[in-house]
C-alpha cells in the first residue's frame, strides 16, 4: 500500500504545476534547513503579490 508523502495543510489544493527558480549554488541545501520554509516562503509569496496589486492600483 503507499504511504502517504505529502498532506496539504490548507482548504484549497495547490497548483498541479510547481514554480520553480534558480538560484545560487548551496542555497537549496540551506533552504531547506529553514523550518517551515515551504509555506513560509508561500506567505512571502503571496505577499509580493499582494504589495504589488496594492502599488499597481496606485498608478
């Protein structure tokens, strides 16, 4: 029977297709020391997204 890797923590399935972006030699492994550092960075995310609106708007 196969295990179960990943559970999503929030209401709404996540995007089938992944971001991906590159970046400098030994961030990765770094990164990945951060605890929480996936949906941290989701929350990043979505707030340059939001500030981003939010200056757009104002133009």
């Amino acid at each position: 029977m196969p295990r179960i890797k990943f559970k999503p923590d929030n209401q709404v399935p996540y995007d089938k297709v992944p971001v991906q972006i590159k970046v400098l030699p030994g961030v990765r492994d770094k990164l990945k020391s951060v605890p929480n550092w996936q949906e941290r960075l989701r929350q990043y995310i979505n707030q340059l997204i939001t500030e981003n609106t939010q200056q757009n708007d104002e133009i």
